[in-house]
C-alpha cells in the first residue's frame, strides 16, 4: 500500500556514490564561472529523524548530533578493519533507547564517531580542493546535517573550509561559529525569508510581523556578538518575499548598522574579560563546546544549555572540558560549572564512579577553585552519597534511601545578590551534608547553597533557567566565587543591560535587552558613568579608560 517515493541516502563510502560525488562537484563548479563562493549545505550524512504513521506521536525520534543515519555495509566493515571488533545492531538500538546523544557515549559509538569524523574530513577535503582548483571559497553550512563534520575536532581543520555558516537563535550559537578555526564566520539571522517560521506560526504571510521576530532574535544573539568574532551576517529563504513588508526591510538595516558597528570593535581586538577564566564539564568536552546537539527550543529540557546561553553573553573566556582533562592541572580555571541529570552526558553519570577524578576536583577547590553544580552534578556512588562531591557542594539528593532520616536545618545567609524576578525551580529531594553550608534563597527549601571547602568553594543549584533575572544571578554568582564585588568595572547595575569594554580603542559598548527604555550606571577606571538607552538599543561610548 505504500503510494509516496522511496527514498534512501546514496552511501559516498561505495566507490561509485563517491565517484558520482566528486565528478559532479567538478563539472557544476567548472561550469559557474560567476559562482566565487560554493556552500555546502552539509557534507554527507543526515540527522536522524524518525516518523511514525500514529497522528498522536508522529514525531517518534530526532537527535541532531546523531550518527545513526550514517550506518552501512560498507562502514560497518571499515570500522571492523580499524577497530578490530565488530558493531552489532544493538551497539546502535540500544534497547530501544538508540544512542542519544544527550546520554554519555559507548565504547562503540565513539570509536564510531571517529571513524566517521574521520572519513567525513577526508573526502570533504576532497571536495574542498575541487572548489580550490576553480580559484574559489569553500563554505559550510553548519546545521542541517552536520554529522562527521564536528568543527570542534582536531580533523576539522585539515578539511581547509576558507568559512563557517552557522543558523542562530541564540547567543550560545553566536560562541559556537566564532569559535571554530576558518577564516569566515557568517552568521544566518532568523527569521528565515519563509511564509511560516519552524514552528508553524506565520512569518511573512498574514499575521506575521516579520521586522518583531527579526529584533527579538538580534537581541538574543547581539550579547554574545559583543564578545566572539563574526565577519559576515545574512539571510536565508525567498528574497521576493520582503516586497510586500518594508518595516522588516527597515529592521533589517538597522542590525546591520548595529552589526557593522560591532565588527568594527570585534574585528580589532577582544572584549576585556572581566571575569577569570570558567570550564563546563561535561562528556564531550571541547567536542561540543557550547553546544549539545541542536538549537535551544529542541534541547530546552536541559540545564547547561541554559547556562550556555547566560554565559555566552558575559565578559568571560569559557573552555569546555572532558572528565580526563578534569583530572588534570586545573590550576587556570577559577571556577568549573557541571550541570545535568545524573544519567547524561552533561552530568557525567558513571565518569563520577572515578576516584582519581573526584579526588582531583577536591584539590583543585581545596587550593582555592570554585565548582558550581546545578540539578544532579557529580552523581556518583563515593562512600553512600549520591553526588560524589557532596563534601564540596555540601549538599546531595535523596533517592529514597533517607526518607526515614533526619536532615539539618538550614542556615539562610545573603552573600550575593538575587534579582528581583530571578526564579530557581526547588527539587524536594536535596538536603545538606555541611552544617556550615549557607542557603543564600530566603525560603526554607534548599536552592542555592554556598559551602566554604578549604581555600575553595562549593556552590549549588537545583536547577537554571535562561532569563534576563537568572541570566544576572548567575553573573552575581560569578563575580561571588571569583571574589569581585557586584559594583565591578565594566559591569552594568542595570540587569536589563550589558556592556563590552575594549581597552585598546577605549570603547565601552553597551547594550540594553529589553523592550524598555533602560538607565545603567557602569563603573570605568575614570569613575562612574550613567547610560540611557531607548528600547533595545546599542550605544558605544568613546574615550572610556
């Protein structure tokens, strides 16, 4: 009964789809003269997207960073010839769960994940030399399909992309494509030039204020630009669409300007990172460095991707780091931030069963470093506790086993400031294991806790979600651990606003994130200095020492 077409992926591991591949490439772009840039949408491989025929759950499976849709033949044999053992189908069904990237990989997913990477940078090196030959750029589009290309790993590079193209959202993405190592980063802006936007509501059809989506997203990504290196923006879609809509073109001038007034900053030096040095621990490390697998609005469920998204706009050089590098010299981090449930890769599930790690992360906060847990760090199995640092964080989570027990009381303290309207979800089940232990939230149920360990501290949260008022706590919290006080240079008093100093041209730039008109007052080595921003608005002041 089936009635649609049947489609399969040309698998460019068999000699003739990478024959067919590379010759076509070959004759399209001989054959463009007027053509100076080839875009690769993506390379090989698709995301995985599974469908069901149930109206009530049509969506069955999406994993953006998963590698299920690269499987064959012909790559199981090439992983059995380097690897020396075999794949079984369950290495990859998993008991029904499939290997999602969220939770901490296999043995055999990552040895899978390698081999791909590297294939994938092999012949996309390939192709790459063919748009070469003809004398022009080879750029990629890092989105839709991007599996095997991971721009974080060290093969990345050798594929000698002269750019970047990176979809955003949000501002964590704005970190993401400047991070990567080619010459071009470009940005694509939302909204995409469509008649309906991802999720169905219209966009550039009736109903649709395309010029509104289009300065809700730059303020979103605008913070995180102060601070990453971006060469190029631009647009996606059908171009004749904005004929009929003159205020989004208007709009669209408007961030230009304002982009182009960025670069000009960014292009000639770095923000000065007023706050010290901060690593997110997770599986993957620097794999996935400032993200987890797709935009926001597709891994919202998860804590550190909302941490991300605070961080990504403040002043601050952030490295991502994996559970053997955290059991190394951590001496130049002042603090390290783990976040997630206790079976995910962004918690770290059993890498905390790892003595030689959690005594490492002792030291480190007992010579003077911060950690910072949020929901379900370090759940491990040390010594009958739940959170293998419960001694450092000084709280940890029942499961059940202490229902019966007594728990200590606790010791309310303010040591840093929490914002009007900043909200952190409560979870039941944490108690303290410190009697020093300070709960800073003024309510009895246990949010946020702050423990003196030795030189160091311990600082926990039961959850985090990216708003403006979560966004500035979590910057107070910051400057608390790194002993800076919250009136420090070039940092706003406005929660609404944020500010990038650059030193050298002695440029403050401040902005104003909301859609009201704003007043901050931000501390320089002159002295105080008083900004008026109208709604959403970007001011660059000059002469600033």
């Amino acid at each position: 009964s089936w009635t649609k077409e049947h489609l399969i992926p040309i698998d460019p591991r068999l000699p003739v789809a990478r024959e067919y591949l590379l010759s076509y490439l070959d004759k399209w772009t001989k054959a463009h003269d007027n053509t100076s840039v080839v875009r690769f949408t993506s390379l090989f491989y698709n995301f995985v997207w599974i469908w069901g025929s149930d109206e009530r759950n049509r969506n069955l499976f999406s994993d953006w960073a998963s590698y299920d849709f690269s499987v064959s033949e012909k790559a199981l044999e090439e992983f059995e010839t380097t690897y020396g053992y075999s794949l079984t189908a369950e290495d990859f069904i998993n008991k029904g769960k499939l290997q999602v990237t969220h939770m901490p990989p296999t043995k055999a997913k990552s040895d899978y994940m390698k081999l791909t990477n590297s294939f994938v940078a092999k012949l996309g090196r390939e192709m790459v030399d063919i748009v070469h030959s003809y004398n022009k750029k080879a750029y990629v589009f890092y989105d839709d399909s991007w599996i095997g290309l991971e721009p974080y790993s060290p093969l990345f590079k050798t594929m000698n992309f002269d750019g970047l193209i990176k979809c955003v959202f949000s501002g964590f993405e704005v970190r993401l494509c400047s991070g990567v190592e080619v010459p071009c980063h470009e940005l694509r802006l939302h909204p995409y030039l469509f008649p309906v936007g991802l999720g169905g509501a219209p966009t550039f059809k009736e109903g649709g204020s395309p010029e509104k989506d289009a300065r809700r997203y730059w303020i979103s990504v605008r913070r995180a630009l102060l601070h990453s290196k971006i060469e190029r923006i631009g647009l996606g879609g059908y171009l004749h669409l904005v004929e009929k809509y003159p205020l989004f073109v208007d709009e669209i001038e408007k961030i230009t300007k304002e982009f182009n007034q960025i670069k000009e900053l960014t292009s000639a030096e770095k923000s000065v990172p007023i706050l010290n040095k901060i690593a997110v621990l997770h599986t993957y490390g620097s794999l996935r460095s400032w993200t987890l697998s797709g935009h926001f609005h597709e891994t919202f469920m998860h804590d550190l991707i909302h941490i991300n998204e605070a961080l990504s706009g403040f002043p601050a050089q952030v490295e991502f780091i994996n559970f053997e590098e955290a059991k190394k010299d951590l001496s130049q981090y002042s603090v390290i931030i783990n976040a997630g449930a206790s079976l995910s890769a962004w918690s770290g599930s059993k890498a905390w069963d790892d003595i030689a790690l959690v005594e490492n992360l002792r030291r480190y906060v007992a010579n003077g470093g911060v950690f910072i847990g949020v929901n379900e760090p370090s759940m491990g199995t040390e010594k009958g506790f739940n959170f293998a640092l419960f001694d450092v964080l000084g709280v940890d989570e029942d499961t059940g086993a202490k229902v019966c027990h007594g728990k200590l009381t606790s010791l309310h303290k303010a040591l840093f400031t929490i914002p009007q309207g900043a909200f952190i979800k409560g979870k039941e089940e944490i108690f303290l294991t410190d009697k020093n232990a300070v709960v800073v939230n003024e309510k009895e149920e246990i949010k946020i806790v702050v423990n003196e360990y030795d030189k160091g501290k311990g600082i926990y949260l039961t959850h985090f979600n990216y708003t403006v008022e979560n966004t500035r706590l979590l910057l107070n919290i910051l400057l608390y651990a790194m002993g800076k006080t919250e009136a420090t240079a070039y940092i706003c008093d406005n929660k609404f606003t944020e500010c990038a100093y650059f030193s050298e041209s002695k440029k403050l730039a401040v902005i104003n994130n909301s859609e009201e008109p704003q007043s901050t007052v931000i501390l320089t080595h002159q002295g105080k200095v008083t900004v008026d921003l109208v709604a959403g608005e970007l001011k660059i002041l000059e002469d600033i020492e």
